[in-house]
C-alpha cells in the first residue's frame, strides 16, 4: 500500500513530486500544453516542460520551463530536499535558478519553495494531498510572484489517477489569481501516462490541457 502511495505521489499533477525524492538516478519528465477552446484565443495557449532526477542522499535536481504567446515566459534550474518527516507527511525545500516574466519585465530570478505532503486514504482508496508555495524574486524589476498549489489526488484503478489543484498567484502590483484544474491520468504504457485536464478560472478562458508523463 505504501509504495502504491508514493508512485502516485511521483506522478503528482504539475510533474511536481512534492516533498517525496526521486530514488538516485530515476528521471521524470512533463511534456504539456493547455489551450483555449476558442480558436481566437490560441496566443493564450501555454506548452511546458517539466523534468527531476533523483540524485543522493535525497536531492532532487530539475528543470521547470514553459511559455504562451502573448511572451510569457519561465525557465529554472532547481534542486529540492526533505528536511522534515513525520509519520505519514514529510516537508522539502527547494531553490530554483533561473528567468521569468512578468508585468514589469523579464528577468533573472530566485525562486524558493516549501512543499508538504502527506499520503491519506478515501473512499477505501489511495491518495494524497500536497501544498507547494513558493515566491520567485524577479531581481531586474525588483517584483515577487507568489504562488500556491494545493493538490488532492485519489487512485481509481491501478491504471487510473484522478487529481484536483487548486492555484493561487499573487505578482507584485497586480491582481491575484485563481485557477482549479481538475485531471483525469491513465497509464497506456508502464511509464508513460497520459494526462487530460480542464483549467478553470475567473481571470481567462477555460483552457483544455492534454499532457505526457514519462519516468525512465
């Protein structure tokens, strides 16, 4: 049962495996893109890519980029470790190094982050729920964005993993912003699962997101 937790947990939504370490020499990686349905719209559509490599003694490293049409940009180079672990939680910290939009320009930024996570059981079924938080400082315009994630995932069947996340993102003089995107993950090769999901919010056209994640 634990190690069926922790495989879902690896393949959190986002590519993000929160404050569970990748075993030494495991890769993961995300290839995404969410559009809008609206064909009008398709500059908002946003591709990512998403990649962790478990190291030793718990280290993570990464790489987490992506970009839209209207200029958006990111792109960091990150490592992550466990410093906390309880009875079924565990929290991590990570720094990333990298470049990122925003309002004011772009940038080199500073982006560290605080996940903590925990393995829970529903509806007889297993699941988890992560809370990742982190605050990129863009040093060029001297502006923050913060952003919150909170992810709540339950198993369907060996091949199925159903997640909602909820996304909170505040830049510096600009609005906050809220998304929720539920997904729906089926494995159709035994490392490779294919990912549907619809983001939903306030501040933009629903989008329809399909993506790929790949453990080797």
């Amino acid at each position: 049962m634990i190690m069926l937790v922790l495989v879902f947990l690896a393949l959190a939504p986002a590519a993000h495996s929160g404050p569970w370490p990748r075993p030494p020499g495991e890769q993961f990686m995300s290839v995404s893109l969410e559009a809008p349905h609206n064909a009008d719209s398709l500059a908002q559509a946003f591709a990512s890519v998403y990649y962790e490599r478990g190291l030793k003694r718990d280290w993570t490293m990464g790489f987490d980029t992506g970009a839209n049409g209207l200029g958006y940009s990111k792109a960091y180079i990150f490592l992550r470790r466990p410093v906390w672990q309880g009875r079924s939680a565990r929290v991590a910290l990570a720094l990333g190094v990298g470049q990122q939009s925003t309002a004011a320009g772009v940038g080199y930024a500073l982006r560290p982050e605080l996940s903590w996570g925990r393995n829970l059981t529903m509806l007889q079924r297993s699941g988890w729920l992560t809370i990742d938080t982190s605050a990129a400082y863009v040093i060029s315009t001297q502006t923050t964005v913060i952003k919150s994630e909170t992810t709540i995932g339950l198993s369907l069947t060996p091949k199925a993993i159903t997640f909602l996340q909820a996304t909170a993102e505040k830049e510096t003089g600009q609005p906050l912003r809220t998304m929720l995107t539920p997904s729906l993950a089926f494995q159709i090769r035994s490392n490779m699962h294919l990912v549907g999901a619809a983001v939903l919010s306030p501040d933009q056209r629903t989008k329809l997101k399909l993506g790929l994640w790949m453990t080797f």
